[in-house]
C-alpha cells in the first residue's frame, strides 16, 4: 500500500478511489490513508468533501454542480447531465488507481451501477474492486455475492460477510452503535444528564422499538412511515367536441393558410422571372430558363418515387453525375488553343480547365463505384439475371454515330451533338427514376453512367466544333483518365459505414471543380461577357465555395477528425449575414466595377471574384461547423442540392442546357431530401441552410417530465430466453450498429429467428445513421433481405403486437421523450415507437451513454425494458451462438 524504494528501484504508492462517502466510505477512507496509500473519494453529496479532506484524502468533483443529498442522509438519483459527466471523471479515475472501493446505495433501490464495463476494460490488470453493496445488487458490473470474480483481468470482492471476519471489531462497533442509539432517545433529547425520554416523534425511534414500558409494540401500535406526498398531478385538459360548424370554420382557416402561403410562393416565382425577362440579354438564356424549370418539374416529380430506403444510393448517383463539372473543364481545355500547344496547359484559363476536369473525374468514376457496390448489397439470390451488357449496344450506336458525324465533317454535327445532349439528360432524369425501388435501382445506375458518357461525348464533339486541336483532346484523356484512376482507388475500399464521409468528400470536389470552371471561364473571356454569364460566374464561384469547404468540414465531423458538437460562435447568425452582405456588395462591384471604385475594372473585378471565393469558403465552413453532429444526415442532403445549383450556375455560365438541366435534377433532388430529412427530425428547414439547425436547443415549452423507475440490466441468457418465447419480433438498429460493425451477427440470429418460424422485422428511422438509407445498405451488405426492412412510417402501429423489440445502437430515435416531454430538445421529433412492445432490450455500451440530444432515454426505465451492457457486437455474437445452437437439431441419445 505504501510503496518502498528499494535498491532494484521505486515501487509507487498504491491508488485508491472510495465510490461513497458515508459510514462505510470513511472507514475505507481512513485504513487505506493509514496504510500508506494515495487515496481518493467521491460522493454526489457535497457536504461530505470537508470530512473526507479533512482524512487527508482527495474530493473528486464533477464539474456541474448538483447536490445528491438525500433522505436519511442516504444520496438520491442525480440528473442524466451529472451521470454524463460523473461517468467521464469516473473512467478517467478508473485508468489510474489500483483499487476501487464502492459503498453506494439509495433507499429502496438495487445498489446503483458505478463501475461498468467501460470502466472494468479501463482498468490495470490485477486490479481490485471491493463492492461493500453486493447484498444489494452491487456497484460494479459482474459482482456476485459472497464470491471473488475475475473480468477482464480485475479482481471483484463482492464479499457480504465482511463483519463476520472480523469479529472483534464488529462487535466492538456494534455494541458502540446500540449504545449510541440508545443515547439518542435518553439524555439528548432534553438534553438534560440523567433524564431518560423516548422521543416517539422521531420516526427513526418509533419505527425500531418494538416494545414500550413493558407493552408490546409490534406490529400493530409502530406507525409506518409515510413519506412526503408526490407533487399534485396537472389537470388533465378536457377534449372538446367541435361541432360540424366548428369543424368546418377551422377547415377553412388552415385552407386559406395553404391558399396564402402557395400565392406568395408563385408571386416571388413570377417577379423572379419577371427579373429574369428584364435582364435576359438573348432569347438563348430564356430557353435556359426553360429547359431549367421544366428539368426540374421532372427531377421533382421522380425524386418523390425514390425509395427511403435508396436515398444513399440516390445521393450517390446523383453525386457522380454532378461530376458533369467536367464539361466545364473540357469547354476551357478546347478554348483558345495555340498551334504550339502540348499536354501542359499554357493559360490561367486552360489550368482552371484542367483542376476542373481531374476533379470532376475522380468524382464520376468514384461515385458510380460506390454506387454500384451500394446496389449490389440489395440483390437477393432468386433475382433474376441482369443483362446489362445488351444496353451496351444502343450506347455504343449512339457513340459510333456521334464519332462518324464529327470524323466524316458533317454540316449538322452540331445537331448531332445535341441530339446526343439531349440522350444524356433523359438518361440522368430515368436513373433516378429508377432508383424508385431495389428492383430497378441498378438499371437506374447503369443508365446514369450512359447519360454521363453521353454528355461528355456531346461536350467533346462540341470542343471539336469550337476548333479545339488534338493537345486540347490528349490533355482531357490524360486527366480524365488519371481523374478516373484516383476515384476508383478511393471508392474500392469504402464500405456501407464509411459512406457518409466519402459522399461529402465527393461533394467538395464538385464544389471545387465549379470554382474552377468559373475562375477559368472569367479568366479566358474577360473582355467578352455579357451580364447573365457575368451573374453566373460570380454564383457559381459563390456555391461552389459553400459547398467545397462545408463538404470538407462535414467530411470532418463524419470522419470523426472534427468534433461533432456544433461551433458555437457569439453572434453566430450576425457573422453570417455579414458574410453574406459581403458577398452582395462584392457582386455589385464584379458588374459593376465603376460603382466601387475608380481603379481599373478588370482588377476590380478580379479582386470581386478572389473576394467571394475565400468569404464563401469561410462561409461554407462556419454554416457546417455550426451544425451538430446529430444533423449530418441533413446536412449531406443539403450539400448534395447545393452541388446540384453549383452545376445549374455553371450552365447558364456557360449557356448550355445539359449542365443546366442535370444541375435543375440533381438541386432539387437534394433539396426534396434535405426536406424529407427535416421532417424526420422535426428540424425547421431554413434554420439547416443557414447553419443554425442542432445548435442550439428548442424552447421549453413546459416542466421537465421526472423519470421514474429504475434501469433494469439483463444478460445474454435472459435476452435468449426472451427471443425463444417471442413469436412477433422486431430489431431497431441505430448508428451506433454501424459503429460496432454488429450487422452480420444480427443478420443471421434474424435469419436463424425466421427458420425456427418466429416473424422477424426491421424497422428503420429516417435519420437512423449519418446519411438518408445508410442503416438500409448496411443491412444489405449483411444479407438481410430488403422485404424485412421497413420504414418508420410502415411499422410504427405494429408495437403493440410485437413480443420483443431488440434496439441496437438507438437512442433519440426510440426516445419516448420526443412524445412525453415537451422540454425535451427532440420533442416533436417522428420516433420509432419502440415502448409499445410488449418487452424492450436495449443493447447499450454503458448506461451514460446518451443520443446527439445529450438525454437519457426514459425507455431506459419503463417495466417493459432490460437492458443489455456491453459492446454491441460482442453482445450480439454471444447471442447468435446461443441462438444457432438452439435451432441445430438434437442428436438422439438412442443407439441403433
């Protein structure tokens, strides 16, 4: 305990932490201080730190103050921020001492847990953790009563005879208690020496006489305690009855609210247009204008029919045709070539081209990898063979075709081109249409390749007819195909966890590559641009730096380099603003330059367009970071619009339709997902775009609701025993199964589940992992076939007949707080019923462990739930052995 110096070296004190700071705590407290050790305590009660100070040890103290103080000097349950961070001390402590001490226990409650398995794995081999509460249930994970256990190399006492091996002193404390109490109903209560009373008010004393002046007491003359009655329970509204009349005026009102809203949206949509005719310098832009709203009637009306559980899939494809980018690219590479031009780029402009066009294709070729490893985890074995080589051959006649009007010098090539352009946009517009369901979602992929290839042939025939030489074509091969190498090396080693991050990874590259393609476009035709291409270039300079800078801190936050709390900077909204009136007044100047200043306007309006480029950067970087971990799969969604309207920009920059159709599809693609996204997690829209979405929580709107109960632990055993009476059978998985990588064991305890003729279902959140379907793919690639998967919406009312719900990694998106409390941050929030089951395992690290809402879950507590600690992937293996063995046929034990 002490420690020694020897000769052969220094041996340390040893480290004790006392969990308690009661009677038993402060004798732990002391014989370890006299024994030499380094010792150290804690209570939730702050009226104990003089005494355990006052030993000579050290008072731990959790940095959020709250005192524990109970009855009768017991501690009472603190609040889940206190546990939270009670827990984070306790396992730091847990790294560093020898031996832990726990003494803890509540009135009328099993012993609380404060050593968990976090703690025990933290802990130095040959460890000691002495649990004085084992009569009660302990407070250490793995304490058995009247036995040393060993787990994970720590040695648990959980002896309950403690008193009995040391006889002497228990007698001798004893005997001083019993004379102590008795001294408590004579001479103190009148304080007066010699003078005997019995204080029968005091209901320690009355409660533990059982006799009185030579009457018995008991049982009937003792009077029970009674406790402080509850709070007085809030008035339950009264429902009142409409009438038919009543009914019908409200139906009315919220029409009229509907009417009112649609009128000022088509009157800001006709003054934009109004604007759009004003300003418009050809009838070339007007048909932009066309070809754009009714591509995105289009978009909008497939991007509905897409599965839930195929929006990763959708942001995926959609994230590879946004490398269309590299039409950009490929228009400067073929513009203003020198005879003497080679594979380096000789101009400002034809580098912008060249960064623009690599990007882009790392981007394609990335995306549709990942894409089609996505879609394959959906195909089941009894599919049917796809054929897809046979569409090779309406490609290759298109391509062929396209090739010999340039080769043989056709006077309508350029027809050609656009007829090809336009294959490419149906192309696109029919991949995502059939991504509508799992069936069809891989033809949906193939034709997004095909519309792709188509566009790039259009691009390059129109290269051709611009009189781009051979160098120009050499260096769009050279990187395209090195663009193309990088983002199949990057896409073949991502797998169904790692998919939110890359998708953000790829939305920074077409945010870049849109920068590019507009800092070239100025840079090559300076002298030469009209007003609607100028307005172009500046807002495809301003997306595309939102998007490259925010898809990199998103990457971040998903990668878990960056911290997923929410940046949260004062004035935060006002910085915003601020940034965005920069960028306003500098568009101003970019038109403009004269209304600015008097130096020469090409400088100005460089400047202009170097000024937004690093402001909206910043700008992409704080909304991102501003946002919460808990809102990444929102956020992804957002990116993926804001690529979409990179693209669109960069169209109208350029006037050509392909780029301004497919940027309309892929806009309001991701803003139909980021709407559906906010829906689910009762997030308000426009509070997301403005980076102001997780920041900061919702407005009370009444009292905080008191959980009651206790947190019930279970074993594997018992959870087995469960699944091997239930019939009906539900899963919930939530990120936290991404994490633990515990997929495939629970694909096959559900699909040995359903051999033995039990009903097992799936049932997935919208938002239940980082990006929209990402819980959906990671099941595919376990195997579990997508007719067992269902969608919150779809399940939500088959609860109360289900006999078991295992949730797996859940939290917020099970919690009956979003229902319950109304001061909940999530309240409101569309959740997975789960409660309503007849029986509830919630398979958890630890108990601390809270969703991003930072709340315990009150299902935690309900009768109906047990939970399960542990990694959820060993939890899980455990009971897909026990499960397995159960469905292996019995060998007969009779001989032939």
């Amino acid at each position: 305990m002490a420690g020694q110096m020897t000769a052969a070296g220094k041996v340390p004190p040893a480290k004790v932490l006392v969990l308690g700071a009661g009677v038993a705590g402060l004798a732990a407290i002391q014989t370890a201080k006299n024994m030499g050790a380094v010792v150290r305590a804690f209570d939730v009660r702050p009226v104990t730190k003089e005494q355990v100070e006052s030993m000579g040890a050290t008072f731990l103290e959790v940095p959020i103050q709250e005192d524990g103080s109970g009855s009768g000097g017991y501690a009472k349950e603190m609040s889940d921020d206190f546990k939270k961070a009670q827990a984070a001390m306790m396992l730091e402590q847990a790294k560093d001492v020898d031996i832990i001490i726990t003494t803890a226990l509540i009135p009328g409650r099993p012993a609380p847990l404060l050593v968990d398995e976090e703690m025990l794995n933290a802990m130095k081999p040959g460890s000691v953790c002495v649990d004085l509460a084992a009569a009660n249930g302990g407070n250490v994970l793995g304490t058995e009563k009247d036995r040393v256990v060993v787990k994970n190399g720590v040695n648990i006492v959980g002896y309950t005879s403690l008193p009995g091996r040391l006889p002497t002193t228990s007698s001798n404390l004893f005997a001083n208690n019993v004379a102590k109490f008795i001294l408590s109903i004579g001479p103190q209560t009148k304080k007066e020496k010699g003078f005997f009373q019995v204080d029968m008010e005091d209901d320690a004393v009355q409660n533990m006489l059982i006799s009185y002046k030579g009457e018995a007491r008991w049982p009937d003359k003792i009077t029970a305690y009674n406790p402080p009655p509850p709070p007085p329970k809030k008035e339950e509204e009264q429902v009142v009855e409409m009438s038919v009349e009543e009914k019908l005026a409200l139906a009315n009102e919220e029409q009229k609210a509907d009417f009112v809203r649609n009128t000022a949206l088509a009157s800001l949509a006709a003054a934009a247009l109004l604007v759009f005719g004003y300003t418009a310098d050809s009838p070339s832009s007007v048909s932009l204008m066309a070809t754009f709203a009714l591509a995105g009637l289009a978009g909008y009306q497939v991007v509905w029919g897409v599965a839930p559980a195929l929006h990763s899939p959708l942001m995926a494809v959609t994230n590879a045709i946004s490398g269309m980018t590299a039409v950009g690219g490929m228009l400067l590479l073929g513009s203003h070539t020198t005879e003497g031009a080679g594979l380096i780029p000789d101009t400002p402009a034809h580098w912008m081209g060249a960064v623009a066009t690599a990007l882009s294709f790392i981007n394609i070729a990335g995306g549709f990898l990942v894409s089609a490893k996505m879609l394959d985890l959906f195909r089941r074995p009894e599919d049917p063979d796809e054929y897809f080589e046979f569409y090779s051959i309406p490609t290759a006649l298109v391509l062929a075709g396209i090739s010999a009007a340039g080769f043989l010098g056709m006077e309508n090539f350029g027809s050609v081109s656009g007829a090809v352009g336009i294959a490419s946009s149906i192309c696109c517009i029919a991949a995502i249409a059939g991504l509508a369901n799992q069936e069809t979602a891989r033809t949906g992929n193939v034709l997004g390749m095909a519309g792709v290839t188509f566009g790039l042939a259009a691009t390059a025939a129109d290269m051709s007819l611009e009189g781009a030489g051979l160098a120009s074509f050499e260096q769009v091969g050279l990187l395209g195909g090195l663009g193309a190498g990088v983002g199949t090396v990057l896409a073949s080693g991502v797998g169904p966890t790692e998919l939110p991050q890359t998708v953000a990874a790829f939305h920074s590259l077409v945010g870049l590559a849109a920068m590019a393609g507009a800092a070239g476009e100025y840079l090559g035709n300076a002298a030469d641009l009209d007003l609607g291409t100028m307005i172009a270039i500046y807002l495809a300079t301003f997306i595309g730096g939102i998007t490259a800078t925010g898809s990199m801190v998103a990457f971040g936050k998903l990668s878990a380099m960056l911290s997923s709390a929410p940046l949260q900077l004062p004035g935060r909204d006002q910085l915003n603003l601020g940034m965005l009136a920069a960028c306003g007044l500098g568009m101003a100047a970019f038109l403009d330059p004269g209304l600015i200043s008097s130096m020469d306007p090409n400088t100005v309006q460089l400047g202009s367009l170097g000024a937004v480029a690093l402001i909206s950067s910043i700008m992409g970087v704080h909304l991102t970071a501003s946002i919460g971990g808990a809102d990444m799969p929102v956020v992804i969604t957002v990116l993926n619009s804001y690529s979409g309207w990179a693209l669109c920009a960069e169209g109208f920059m350029l006037g050509n339709p392909l780029l301004t159709q497919v940027g309309a599809l892929i806009g309001f693609s991701g803003a139909i997902l980021t709407w559906i996204m906010c829906e689910a997690m009762g997030r308000d829209v426009v509070s997301v775009i403005l980076g102001g979405a997780g920041s900061a929580a919702p407005a009370a709107t009444g009292d905080p609701v008191e959980i009651e109960g206790e947190v019930v632990t279970t074993t594997v055993d018992d959870v087995f025993e469960n699944l091997k009476e239930a019939q009906e059978i539900m899963i919930v998985p939530g990120y936290g199964l991404a994490v633990a990588q515990a997929q495939f064991a629970v694909a096959d305890i559900a699909k040995t589940l359903s051999e033995m003729g039990k009903t097992v279902r799936f049932g997935i959140h919208p938002v239940a992992g980082r990006m929209p379907g990402q819980l959906n793919v990671l099941l595919a690639e376990a195997g579990v076939p997508y007719d067992m998967v269902f969608e919150m919406e779809d399940i939500n009312e088959d609860f109360p007949d289900v006999d078991t719900t295992l949730v797996i990694g859940a939290s917020d998106t099970v919690s009956s707080a979003a229902e319950d409390d109304p001061s909940s941050s999530i309240y409101g929030m569309p959740v997975l019923r789960v409660w309503n089951s007849k029986d509830v395992i919630v398979l958890k690290r630890s108990i601390g462990n809270t969703g991003y809402a930072g709340q315990m879950n009150p299902i935690l507590f309900k009768d109906n739930t047990n939970v399960l600690l542990g990694d959820a992937k060993d939890s899980c293996e455990s009971l897909r052995n026990k499960v397995s063995e159960m469905a292996k046929p019995k060998e007969s034990k009779l001989r032939p």
